[in-house]
C-alpha cells in the first residue's frame, strides 16, 4: 500500500543565505517512481521564479560549501528527511560544449596561419608575405592545421555532448592558453631564423609518419566513443576494442584519445624540434593524465567487470 508523505523544502542563497524560495506541503508517493522528486524539480522551480537564472547556471548543494546535487538526484534518497534545506549557488553565465570547443579550437588555426604567412608587424617589414625555404616550415603548418581542422570535424560531426555546459569566465582561460600557445609556437616556426630539425628530413619524415597514426587513432576513439553514446538500447558500458586497429589500444588504457592527442605532440615536437611546442606537449600531458585518471577511477567504480590490465594513459605504465 503505497504512502503519501510531505516535504518542506527552503532554498538559500549560500552568500547571502537569503531565502530563495519556499516549497511547503510537496507531495509525494513513496512507491510511486513519477511521484519522485528530483532536484531538477527545484531548479526548474527556481527559473520560475527568477527567470534570469536558467538551469544550467545553477547549482544546489545541501551544505553552503558542499558538493553539487545532480540534476536526476532524488530527494527523497538524501539525507534530509521531510525538512531540507538547500543552498544556491549561481555559476554565471555558461556556454555548450558545442561552442566552447569551437571556440578553442579555430583560435590557433587561425593564428598559426597569419603567422605562417607573415602578416606585416609580426616580424621585420622586408619579411611581410614571405616564405620560409625549409620544407619543415610547410609540412609544419599542413600538420597544424589538419589537426585543429580535424577537431572541428568532430566537433560538429562527432561528439556527442551532454546536455552541459561551461563557465564563460573558463572558456576565457581555456582560449587565452590554446590560442596563447600556438601564437607562441607558430612565432617560433615560422620565424625567419628558424634552423630545421638536426636529422634533417629523415627526422621530420619519421615524425610525420607518427603524426599521421596518432590523428588517425586519435579519429577513430572519437568515433568509437560517439557510436557508443549512441547506442543506449543495450544500457551504460565501457568501451571496447573493435575490428579497427587503432582501437585495440583499448585492451591497454581507458583512454586511448588522449594517448594518441599526446603522441601526436610529440611527433610535431620531433618534427619541429622547438622548444615552446615541447612545453605545450609536456603542459597538455599532465592535464590530459589528470582527465584520463579520472576517468578510469570512474569506469573502475561503475563496472565491476572492467577489465584489470587497463591503466590510463600509458600502457602498462600510467
């Protein structure tokens, strides 16, 4: 027999601890599953009443210095009883995830361009339009720029995003350190007293022909993974190798995408031989092993069968 119980639910402003809102009397039926609150309930709630504040600009949490509720958390599993109060948290404007790797991704294609082609006033007026006569100096923008072009792909064609989204006061930093670094990067390639790599071409040759495996690889755990967002008819699961090659790195790391993003910068690091693209390398390698641990601690606590040989980032290593 099922039972109808009441809630009280007071909503704070965690700064100012000014009451937001106040849900007296919220019914529901604890053995009815669409009788279940859950917090998007709250939020929605909220953007009625303060219509500036859209869903995903806010976030609740049950201490004013707690974790974040999930929007499908349900009230009646936390530890509140049929009294709660929450706290309100405003999280600024925010931007999708759409737009936010868009916008990372088409500053340094752009830039490394301008200064591929010597726009006057980033180096010397004589050199203006100029070209470099190193070949590096070429095979170096067409790698750049198939790189960036290829994350654009994704972006429109492949990923698939959450509903989230990203503070635009982040997507701020994030542009300044992508498109700081290849405005840095491309000054110092396409500089006109930039010295080719010591081995010659047989260095650059041997580091395109990685450059080239590491994007392809790098398309294919992005296609692997989109198809596997997709595909909700069979429930949640890891990913998994499949007949493309370049998925088999699966059977090693939990994320293999990143594996092949940090081999390619160090194929373009071999190529170039340039100090500003080694230091990106190494920078997006730690973030990128940040990410990848996470990552693996979340499919090693969400499957109970995943596989023990895999690590995250580096085979058998990392």
């Amino acid at each position: 027999m099922s039972r109808t119980i009441f809630f009280e639910v007071e909503v704070l402003d965690a700064k100012t601890r000014e009451q937001l809102c106040f849900l007296d009397k919220v019914r529901s039926n604890i053995h009815s599953v669409i009788s279940y609150l859950k917090i998007i309930d709250f939020i929605a709630n909220i953007r009625f009443t303060y219509p500036r504040w859209y869903p995903a600009r806010q976030s609740l949490t049950l201490d004013p210095k707690g974790k974040f509720l999930r929007d499908e958390e349900i009230l009646q599993s936390l530890p509140v009883g049929t009294t709660a109060t929450m706290y309100f948290k405003d999280l600024g404007p925010q931007l999708g995830w759409t737009t936010v790797f868009f916008a990372e991704n088409i500053g340094p294609l752009l830039i490394y361009l301008l200064f591929y082609f010597r726009v006057p006033y980033i180096y010397s007026d004589r050199c203006a339009f100029t070209s470099s006569p190193h070949k590096v100096v070429t095979m170096a923008c067409v790698c750049h720029t198939f790189h960036y072009l290829k994350r654009l792909i994704e972006t429109i064609f492949v990923h698939r995003f959450s509903h989230g989204s990203m503070p635009l006061r982040t997507i701020v930093k994030n542009c300044l350190y992508y498109w700081g670094f290849s405005a840095w990067l491309a000054y110092y390639i396409n500089h006109p007293l930039y010295t080719p790599p010591s081995y010659g071409e047989v260095q650059v040759h041997y580091a395109m022909v990685i450059f080239a495996i590491c994007e392809m690889g790098n398309f294919s755990i992005h296609l692997s993974l989109s198809h596997l967002r997709g595909d909700r008819s069979r429930g949640r699961r890891f990913p998994a190798p499949s007949k493309n090659p370049f998925t088999w790195l699966f059977f090693f790391v939990s994320c293999p995408n990143h594996t092949y993003e940090v081999g390619t910068w160090v194929s373009f690091s071999i190529m170039t031989q340039c100090l500003p693209v080694a230091v990106f390398t190494v920078l997006g390698f730690i973030q990128m092993t940040v990410w990848a641990k996470g990552k693996h601690r979340a499919y090693v606590r969400e499957f109970k069968d995943y596989p023990a040989v895999r690590v995250a980032i580096i085979p058998l290593i990392l």
